[in-house]
C-alpha cells in the first residue's frame, strides 16, 4: 500500500510539472501582435522577401533565433525593441513561439503560393540533393535532430538574403563560423537551388 501512496505523490508531481511548463497559446497569440507588423497577421510575410514567412516554424528554430537576435549574433534592433524580445520571461518567449509554431498558413492563408524563382530548377534539383538535403530533408521540411529549418515555403528573395549574409559571415550557418557550405557555389547556383526549393509548394 505505502508504494501505491509514494507512486501517487510521484506521478502527481510530474503531472504538475508537466502542466506548469507547458504553453499559454492565448497569450503567445497576444504577444504575436507585435510581430503582425511586419511578419503579417498569420506570420505569413511579405512577398519580396523583405520580412520572411514565420508562421508554422518549428519551435525549435523559432526559439533559438529569438536568442540570436536579443543577443545580437543576428541584428535587427528594430525587431528586438518593437517585439520586445528582450524583456520578454523565458514563460513568454515560449508562449510566443509555440503559438507561431501552432499556426496552420496553409488553412489560415489559402492562397499564399511562393512565386517560382528565376533559375533552373532542375539544376537547382542536383546541388540541392548534394549539400542541402542531409540537414534541410528531401522535401527542405527541415530535422529537428539537425536544428536545420525547413526552406521549403519560405520567399526565394529572402532565402537568397541570408545566403548572402553566410558567405560574408554576417550570420552563421549551421551554427559553425568555420562553415563554408556556400563559398564554392556561383550565384547562378544558388539561385538553381532556390528555384528548385520555390518549386516544392506546388506538390
């Protein structure tokens, strides 16, 4: 009997826990109306590339450049102060992130499409299968196990930015400032790439 009472108290404790860490979405939705200004109402971007897609990223993800950002490993003032990344509580942050993540664009946005780039997308298909597939997946769904984002969905314009940003070390990829994934490839290539990953919201 005593160790039916010392499971109870156990299995009553992690169940508390459990509840007391897990997300508010109501308040991540309040707090996502700052990010609504430029990211848009859903989290669906701006076409252009100027403010890229977030709704739907995965928590993970989504966590992690929200660190980068407050601590300045990527810059954008402007966003830190207007989404108030900085003083936000860890509670928050993970509020926000779960409710972004939580956002369905393809039921919310019906007729967002990502525009098919300007390159050779079956060329696009070959250097994609070479360096990109491992971490982003076949279809750039992105793995967790890898911390690799999907890009599948995602503005070309924007994509093609951050590309930018990593071969002058202005942003590290693969988390790695020894990275040089992008130093070999010609501009016509990477826009292959991105062609090819601008094709994958049609299937």
């Amino acid at each position: 009997m005593r160790h039916y009472f010392y499971f109870a108290i156990i299995f009553s404790f992690l169940l508390l826990s459990s509840n007391s860490y897990s997300a508010d979405l109501e308040n991540g939705k309040k707090l996502f109306k700052s990010c609504t200004l430029c990211h848009g109402a859903v989290g669906q971007g701006i076409k252009g590339g100027d403010f890229p897609k977030i709704g739907g990223l995965p928590e993970y993800y989504l966590r992690h450049q929200h660190d980068l950002f407050v601590e300045e490993k990527r810059f954008n003032p402007a966003m830190v102060t207007i989404g108030r990344m900085d003083t936000m509580s860890d509670k928050e942050k993970d509020d926000l992130n779960a409710y972004i993540a939580s956002i369905d664009i393809q039921k919310e946005a019906p007729t967002l499409t990502i525009p098919t780039f300007t390159g050779n997308a079956k060329k696009g298909k070959k250097l994609y299968k070479g360096d990109c597939k491992t971490c982003h997946g076949k279809k750039a769904e992105g793995k967790p196990k890898k911390d690799a984002p999907p890009t599948a969905w995602q503005y070309s314009e924007y994509l093609l930015r951050q590309i930018v940003f990593f071969k002058d070390k202005d942003r590290l990829h693969d988390n790695d400032d020894e990275d040089e994934t992008f130093d070999d490839y010609t501009k016509e290539e990477i826009v292959d790439i991105l062609t090819f990953i601008s094709t994958l919201d049609d299937e």
